[in-house]
C-alpha cells in the first residue's frame, strides 16, 4: 500500500522516546507494517494534536529538539505544525496513546516498515525539480531512507549545513573519502566544497548523479577555461574528463589518474620511448614529462599548436 497523503512531510526518529520496550518490538516487521497499513487507511487521527503526543514524549529532548527546526515551527503554515502536527509524518494516532498499544510510523535504518514507505512520507509533501528523478536514483534503488541521511529533530539539518555535508556522505561512500584525503583533491576537507556542487543526491538525468548533463559540463562550471571550442582540440580531454582526472582527489598532480609518462603512453606509444639515456633522466621522464614539451594538453588556439606544444 502506497502512503500518499496530503501530509506536510518531514522525517522524524521515534527511536528513544522511552527506555521501555513497547508492546510491538517484538512482532515480525510485516506484521507492525500491516497495523500501520490499516490504521492509515482508517485515518484515526487526534483531535488533540501534538498535546496528545507530548502528554508521554515531552521528556525526551530528542522529540521536543522537533520545535527549533523549521518542521516544527508554529508559525509557518508549511509545517507539519500547522496541520496534524505529530500526526502528520508518524501517521494517524489511533489507539496508541492509550497504553502504547498500537505502533506508529518509525523513520530510519531501524524501523520496521521499507524505506519505501518511509520515503512516501517525504515525498508527499517534498516534491520538487530536485527530487524529479528520485525514483530512478541509486539512493532509491539502493533503498536508502531519507532518514539515513537528513535529521529533522534538531535545529539545524548536517546534510544542509556544507560544514558538515561531506561527513553525511562520506559515512556511506568511503573510498570517496579516501580519495579526497590524498595530496591532490578538490576542497571538500576544507568545506570550500562540497558533495552537492557536483551531485545531486535525489538522482538526476545523468550518470553519477551528476548535476549537469554530462561530466564534462559539470567541470566547466568551475573550469570554464578548459572548455573550448579550441582550433587544436585533445580527443580524450573532450570526451571526458575523467578519463585522466579522477575528481575526487589523487596521490598524483593535477588529480591525475596516472603520472606522465604512464599516463599519456595508455594513448601514445610512439614516437617517444619515455626511456631515460645512458641511465640519467630524459626529457620524456623529468620534470614535467610529456608536459615539457606539450604543455597545451587541454587544447590549442596557436596555429602551429597541432602537437599541443604552443
């Protein structure tokens, strides 16, 4: 069953509300995802509000952490506050209130219902050109929950905040947090940077998430003098520019994914060798490598620059 309803979403956690167990820990995940399902359907809902909820959670800082975020706003008619409150993300109340009996709605890795039906709750009221290819990102494939990565019982979101954007995403993409620790990197550790200057964690129409349409555009946002059109064009350098950067950082200059000559030889095996000369470094190996001589490797606007040299 799909939970569309015209809530005002947010993601909350019910977890620590109370140190006791409630009654339906121990029931099957299908069968807590079935009560919760016909509870939805009846739309049981209090008539008190968010003063029915708080008469047990008040005091728990976790839950009363909901009124210093916009979600819990008394004063904007966009938050759940101005409508079922509590209510309006964790599902009707039903019963619950009278003994605990009856579950509600939990949001994140620990709850019983799919991240599916967790995200529906968002959803319904987060709709937006951002979120148009969420259906088809790899967080949604992946079954990802909205609450894995946004917090909304506090007054400040980390995933919104770029100070602490790149610690969200990197608690779950780790080799991309090795990368950008290595000697040449874009300034993600600095926070000059950050994940959503390039993606866009709800999908986008193209690979990687990526903001733009291709990975060559997306670099052109902020290297716009590498984009061109050139009259002594470098064929992998328009293609993509992956091909010999890795963006998210590299032991090598440049964040390269190989050091010259190596890298160019992938391409180039002749004319030159790249062999030093009775023993002693070459043109080909010191220094710059390749790049002593060719050193428009981006492209040529020179009319002699066909070898990229001027």
């Amino acid at each position: 069953m799909k939970w569309l309803t015209p809530l005002v979403a947010g993601l909350a956690l019910l977890t620590g509300l109370g140190a006791t167990a409630a009654p339906w820990d121990k029931l099957p995940d299908a069968e807590v995802e079935q009560i919760l399902d016909t509870k939805f359907a009846e739309g049981k809902y209090s008539s008190k509000g968010a003063d029915g909820c708080l008469m047990c959670h008040r005091k728990s800082d976790q839950v009363m952490a909901i009124f210093k975020g916009v979600h819990g706003s008394t004063n904007s008619s966009k938050s759940p506050m101005a409508g079922l409150q509590c209510e309006a993300c964790h599902g009707p109340q039903g019963k619950h209130n009278r003994g605990g009996k009856e579950p509600m709605i939990q949001f994140g890795a620990d709850a019983p219902i799919p991240a599916a039906k967790q995200n529906s709750v968002c959803l319904s009221c987060h709709q937006d050109g951002e979120r148009m290819a969420w259906h088809s990102s790899t967080h949604n494939l992946e079954e990802v929950a909205c609450a894995s990565c946004h917090k909304v019982h506090t007054d400040k979101d980390p995933i919104l905040d770029r100070h602490t954007e790149v610690d969200t995403c990197t608690a779950c993409h780790s080799r991309q947090k090795a990368d950008m620790n290595k000697r040449s990197s874009h300034p993600l550790k600095w926070a000059d940077m950050s994940c959503t200057d390039c993606h866009n964690p709800h999908g986008s129409m193209s690979e990687a998430a990526l903001n733009q349409v291709s990975v060559n555009d997306n670099c052109y946002q902020c290297h716009a003098e590498k984009r061109g059109p050139f009259l002594w064009e470098h064929a992998p350098v328009t293609e993509d520019c992956s091909l010999c950067h890795n963006p998210h950082g590299s032991v090598n200059e440049g964040m390269l994914t190989n050091r010259a000559p190596q890298l160019c030889q992938q391409c180039h095996t002749n004319p030159h060798s790249g062999n030093s000369i009775n023993g002693k470094p070459s043109v080909f190996t010191s220094g710059q490598s390749c790049l002593n001589c060719h050193s428009q490797i981006h492209g040529s606007n020179h009319p002699a620059g066909k070898a990229l040299q001027r």
